[in-house]
C-alpha cells in the first residue's frame, strides 16, 4: 500500500520513475546489504580471516528475494540497527556459516555502504540522462542557429538574438551539471568498513587487507579513514543533484514563460488526446513544465537538510543517519521524475518562428 506520492499508483509518474523506485526498493536496500555483507565475508574468506567454506555460503546465499522482508520490517520497530537482517539471513545459511556473517563489523558499516551503492546505481540513471537532456539541447541549437527572436533583459525587450544562441546557453550549464557530477564521482562512491569506534580494532590482522579486497569486489573507493560521522561526501552529492535541479528547472520555466498566451514563441511538446483542462477544451497548458518546475523545486530544498546532517556526534550518531535515509532517495526519485519529463521536453520541444519574428 502506496503512502506517499512517489510510490503513489495514482501519483507517481508525476514525482519518479519506475527504474529509480527499482533502486531505492525495499527490495533492492536489502540486496545491497546483503551485497556488502558477501563481500566482507569473500575478502575475509580470501584472506584467510575465516573460513573459505563458510564465506562461500555467505557469498551463495545473498539474495534478498530469499528473506522474509516483512518481518526484516517488523524488527526494524524496535531497532535501527542492521541486527534484524541478520537475524534473517543467519536463518537461512547452511554449516554454521552464519556465525560468521557481519564479522568484525558494525550495523553502520552496512547501512552506509548500501546506500552507496544504491546511490551509484541512482548516479548512474541521473547521469545519463543528463547527457541526453544536454544532446537534444545540442541538436536543438544547431537546428535553431539562425532563427531570429528578441532577447529580453529584465522581462523587457532588448535586443536581437538567435533562438539557437539562448539554447546554447542551456547547453553550457548543462555541460557544467555533468562535468559536476563527473567529478564527485571518487569522493562520493567510497564504502565503509571501520568497525564500532572506525578504528578497525575488531579486525587487528588483516583489516586494511580486508576493507581494500571488500571494496574491490563492490566496486566502490576504499576510505582512507573512518566516515562514520564525517557525511561531507553525502552532502556534495545532495548538493550537487540540487545544482543539477536548478537547472533543469530554470529551463522549464524559461519554456513556461515563452508559452503565454501573448508571447508564444515556445511550447511544450503536445499529441492529440493531452487533456489542458476538465473546463476549457480550448487551453493546452503547460503542466509537463510545472511538473518540472515543482519537482525540482523540490529536490534544491533537501540539499541544507543533508547539510544539516553533517553535524554529528563523537565518533557515531545515528541522529545524522536517519536524515539521509529518507531524503537523499527522495532528491533521486524526484530528479529522475524531472529528468524524464526534461527529455521529452527538450526533445519535442514545439517552435513558433513567426511569432518570434
């Protein structure tokens, strides 16, 4: 049963995807856990931390689809630690190799890495799509080079500029938004794996060994030292999405203001049977635009959240934690739903030459 409007069956092609609510799924969550808890138990079976037989199982039996999410849910009442997916997964693993599972780690560990890696998979769908979003803008500009229309300072008319030339500009900021993204790619992905205080003290041997091998096979950076409460990376990446939402959103609304009734130089794209209005058959408004718009606007008002959440206390705090749980997947979801509806737009954008002349 839906309870918000991102999982909404009524609402929610207005604020996700169904390829981004496959990632932020309870489903998935709990196969990214499980994926971090496998690879612990390889590169400690590798090395010889325990036995290779037992991290074998851990690694077999990984698979979310094979626990009883609903009741992982229903321990979650009482605790917010990682104990009661393994109170799960130890269920259903052979030869006692469930007393091996989640050795020498601590519950934050495995939260945080799964977030990462649901973040990367969420990355990933953003960053292509703002590629393609830039490559209709792209093309829009070299159809649209020459084609004459008033430049407007100040909401005024000014002077004469190109349609291709106002294009290029979204373009540019777009290529900025990309090249953003691009580059916090290796500060933003990096797993944990320190142990209860981020000293590795549960794992004296071979800890170093053990964090670099895990993060190999997860495909993530390995930390130069404990983050447990240093949540900077997770801040950039909020703010970063809201960057890329400002834009996104000044483009519709650049769109949405063309559109009016007394300027239409520009308008959304339109088919035969999009409904403008229950009252007035005659209107083709532009709710694909204040779609954008609202999600976006959306999306720029989580970033100081997750900067908030970067106060922390001593060396864990879950007070910290629990803000980016809820809203780093809602800033994704609400991107993607602007990014899908920006493609389209951008794509199919209709053009009015002669009104602009």
């Amino acid at each position: 049963m839906a309870s918000t409007v991102i999982d909404s069956k009524v609402f929610g092609a207005l604020f996700s995807t169904d390829e981004m609510r496959r990632v932020f799924s309870d489903l998935n969550l709990v196969q990214k856990w499980l994926d971090t808890e496998a690879a612990l138990a390889q590169a400690q079976g590798e090395l010889g931390v325990i036995p290779k037989t037992q991290a074998e199982d851990i690694v077999k039996y990984a698979d979310a689809k094979a626990l009883n999410i609903d009741e992982i849910g229903e321990f979650y009442k009482s605790s917010i630690t990682i104990v009661p997916l393994l109170k799960a997964f130890k269920e259903i693993l052979p030869d006692n190799a469930g007393e091996y599972v989640h050795w020498g780690a601590t519950s934050q560990d495995i939260v945080d890495t799964g977030l990462i890696l649901q973040e990367k998979e969420a990355y990933q769908i953003i960053l292509r799509d703002m590629k393609l979003c830039q490559q209709h803008v792209l093309n829009f500009v070299k159809k649209y080079k020459d084609t004459i229309m008033c430049g407007r300072t100040h909401v005024i008319h000014a002077l004469p500029i190109t349609l291709g030339y106002k294009v290029a500009v979204w373009a540019d900021e777009l290529g900025r938004d990309i090249q953003r993204l691009e580059e916090i790619e290796k500060r933003v992905f990096v797993g944990q794996m320190s142990g209860a205080v981020g000293t590795l003290a549960s794992q004296p041997e071979k800890g170093l060994e053990t964090q670099q091998r895990m993060m190999e096979i997860l495909g993530l950076g390995q930390p130069t030292i404990s983050w447990h409460v240093a949540r900077d990376s997770q801040a950039e990446f909020a703010s970063t999405l809201a960057l890329c939402a400002g834009t996104l959103g000044r483009i519709a609304h650049e769109i949405l203001s063309l559109q009016r009734t007394e300027i239409l130089e520009l308008e959304e794209p339109f088919f035969m049977g999009k409904v403008g209005s229950s009252t007035m058959p005659h209107k083709r408004n532009p709710q694909v635009l204040e779609n954008i718009i609202a999600v976006c606007r959306s999306v720029r008002t989580i970033a100081p959240g997750i900067t908030e959440a970067m106060i922390c206390e001593n060396e864990r705090d879950w007070g910290c934690l629990l803000t980016e749980w809820e809203s780093i997947p809602r800033a994704c979801e609400l991107l993607a739903a602007a990014l899908e509806k920006s493609k389209d737009v951008l794509e199919n954008l209709i053009v009015y030459p002669k009104h602009m002349e």
